[in-house]
C-alpha cells in the first residue's frame, strides 16, 4: 500500500509531515499517529492541543486525547488529563498497559507519572495572559476555532487536531488530541476521547475522525456513523457528508459552532466534509491537510448544507 496520513486544520500540515516521514521509513500507522500528535502537543503556538493550549475556566489546562489501532482493534483514551504536555502518549500506555480504554482526572495524571511521564508547566506566558484577560471579561466557553477574530486569518490556532494513517502494510490507526473548549467548566469532557465520536477505526474499513463542537458531535457518535458507511461500501467522501447531515437532521437548531470530518479508506481514499454553519472564509474555513504522491497538501474541504 501507499502510505497515506490526514489531519485535521491547518496546523494538519505540521502532523502530516511528521507522520509520512515515518510511514514511507516503514513504521507503523499507529507509531506515525503518535508521533505526529505529540509534534502537534509540544508546538506552543498551537493554542488548543497540548503544551501551549488555553485553559479552563480555572486557569487549568486540562487535555482529552485518545488513539486507536486498527489491526487488533484496541484504544486508549484520556480525560482531563493534566500537567502532562503528550496526553496522545499517556492514551496509548492506557491502551498497551491496561486492561481498560479510559483514565481520567487526577488518576490519570497519577498514571502517566507512575509510567515516567513528566509533570511539566502547560501554560505559556502568552496563554496566561490572554487568560488574565479573559477574567476581566469572560465569555462563555468556545471551541478555539470560533473564538473572536482577533488575530489575522492564518492564525493556526484552532481546534481538536484529529489524525489518520493507512501504512504500507495496509493497516490503519486514528488518534484525536486537545485542550477542548477555551475556558471550559472544569472537568468538562468532549468527543475527542470517546471512542466512535471523536474518532473510530474498522482496520477492514476504514478510519475517521471528527473535530468541532464536541458537545453536539459525540450526540451522534460521527466517527462511527462515518466508518460504518464506509464498510457498507459508501465513498470516504460520502461517508463524511452522510454523517454530518444526520447530524444536522437530528440537531437542526445547534450548529452555531460547527462539525467538521475526515476519513480514509482502507484503499487509500480521502474524504473531508464540515457543517457550513460555523466556517466562513477567509479566517474561518474548514482547513484540512493530507499527503499525496510523498508531498503534504493543505486545503479547504467540502462543506455540507442544513436542509429544511
């Protein structure tokens, strides 16, 4: 197989470099999402996924992540997940070392230090002060996409960055990483982590990944929807809009903020698709990157219409 790996949002580009190095060297899919999500974590300018990202309502950064193998059809996940910069990594010990797919809260941070993991500051001098401010006038808690334009249209700062790859054993892997929404309810937990929102893998299938408003997506349980129809036979391209106007039918009144999709196939094809409610050019668009032919290519995706 052609090795193939796609991710979510601009900062996608950062993630499909890193994980097609590894794919062409022979790696494994699940070793190239891993690697490509912690590049992703420690990048400080990335302001919703790991070291860097905005923080709770507290002034807590808590992270959500989850990874998913596809040849033996195992996960890991983490919730809340604290003082800890690679939650992705902490979510495939979970997978690897235990007998369960979730920790979270402080006994998940009680686990990663108990397997060598770091206890290290997540909050940036520059996060910190955008936090302080925030105090001064707070809003109410938003997915980092949607927030106020005040920063130029290439900002790369944006939401949950999902991850897909296909090796060239011809096996898949998924992963989902992020901070969740800026400012969020402590303990508040979205759809990245859950296995079959967030993200889901049928290694005979196909993969999928979904990244937006967690708290409307995980209603639907987007991935699954997606992988499902793939393993019906149904294009990876038609897969994502059939999820996100199912969706859109059962919560017509709540798209404000959006829903955004990609998938892969187990032969290698590429299908992205977002809700047009809550993406508007230029700032705002549905940003994805993918790999084709050994380059990265970032671009728009396709967008899916609410119907009355």
């Amino acid at each position: 197989m052609t090795p193939v790996f796609v991710a979510t949002w601009r900062f996608g580009e950062e993630a499909c470099t890193v994980g097609l190095k590894l794919l062409t060297s022979g790696s494994s899919a699940l070793d190239a999402i891993e690697a490509a999500g912690n590049a992703v974590e420690l990048n400080p300018a990335v302001d919703s996924v790991g070291y860097g990202s905005l923080p709770n309502a507290d002034g807590i950064v808590e992270l959500d992540a989850a990874i998913m193998d596809g040849p033996e059809h195992r996960a890991g996940a983490v919730a809340a997940l604290t003082d800890i910069r690679t939650p992705i990594s902490v979510a495939r010990r979970i997978m690897e070392r235990t007998p369960h797919v979730m920790l979270a809260g402080d006994n998940a941070r009680r686990f990663a230090v108990a397997q060598g993991f770091k206890i290290e500051e997540l909050l940036t001098d520059a996060v910190k002060a955008r936090f302080e401010a925030w105090k001064q006038k707070p809003v109410a808690p938003t997915v980092a996409h949607f927030g106020p334009p005040t920063t130029p249209p290439k900002d790369p700062s944006h939401d949950t960055i999902g991850l897909l790859a296909l090796d060239a054993q011809g096996n898949l892997a998924a992963g989902c990483t992020t901070s969740g929404l800026a400012y969020k309810i402590p303990g508040r937990v979205g759809d990245s982590p859950i296995i079959g929102s967030g993200l889901y893998v049928d290694n005979a299938a196909g993969a999928a990944s979904a990244t937006g408003n967690g708290d409307e997506m995980m209603k639907a349980c987007l991935s699954f929807q997606a992988v499902a129809a793939m393993a019906r036979g149904v294009d990876p391209q038609e897969a994502c809009e059939q999820a996100l106007a199912y969706l859109l039918r059962k919560r017509p009144n709540h798209q404000g903020q959006g829903a955004a999709m990609i998938a892969l196939r187990k032969d290698g094809r590429i299908g992205s698709a977002a809700t047009r409610a809550g993406f508007t050019a230029p700032g705002r668009a549905w940003i994805y990157a993918r790999t084709d032919g050994g380059k990265v290519i970032v671009g728009e995706g396709a967008y899916v219409e609410t119907k009355a």
